[in-house]
C-alpha cells in the first residue's frame, strides 16, 4: 500500500490529515517533497529492479491511485518486463478482508521473492507471476 505521489497525496482520501507530517505541496513545502516523492522521481534512464506493487481498492488511508499511477508511468518509462501489480478489490489499508486473502497476499509476495531471487541467481531469467 504505497504511499508514492507526494504532490497529491492531500487530496486522496486521508491523505489532508498527514500534511502536519509530510508538508504541503501546494506550498513551498513541494520544493522538499518533490525530492523524495517516487512517482517524481522516476527516470527513462534508470534500470530499476523487479518490483511489485500491491494495493487494494478498498484502501481507505492510503488511495490505490498512487499504486496504479506509479505503476502506469513505469510502463510508459517501458519499464513493463520489471514491473508487477496486483490490486485486492476487497480488504482495506491492510490488503486483506480475511484470513484466506492475508494467506493470498503473502504467497503472492514470496513468489515473487522467490522468483526474482531465483532469477537473479540464474543469471536474471524473467519474473512470471
């Protein structure tokens, strides 16, 4: 449940009640944000390692929008072979509603180590999830 584009994250959900945190940015507090905000930080020229983003549409705290618009800039950078997404239409801020998903999620997370591990150590063969 990432937390990514720290020049709307006021405006997604909770996001208004963490600015005595993070700043506003519709202030001279971007010029601080935008230094460590990920969705702006991202470069065409970096090679980024595989990732996975998890989110759910359910998430009342932290908005899915930052997952999937990170997500989606990534692809249009043709980071796409490195790039893994999955959204829980249930659960909440957690990931999970029950038991059977919060089982769901964490197989999905370590399959994914397990493959990425896996690939690097062979020499960096594809991550299929």
């Amino acid at each position: 449940v990432p937390l990514l584009d720290m020049r709307r994250f006021h405006k997604l959900l909770a996001g208004a009640s963490w600015m005595g945190e993070y700043g506003d940015p519709d202030t001279d507090d971007w010029s601080f944000l935008q230094r460590y905000s990920p969705y702006h930080n991202l470069d065409e020229a970096t090679a980024y390692p595989p990732i996975l983003f998890t989110t759910s549409t359910r998430d009342d705290r932290v908005h899915p929008g930052h997952a999937r618009k990170m997500v989606h800039k990534l692809l249009e950078l043709g980071k796409g072979p490195s790039t893994h997404y999955y959204e829980n239409i249930e659960g909440g801020h957690g990931g999970a509603a029950d038991n059977k998903q919060r089982a769901f999620m964490s197989t999905l997370a370590y399959a994914f180590l397990e493959r990425t591990l896996a690939g690097a150590a062979a020499g960096g063969k594809k991550v299929e999830l």
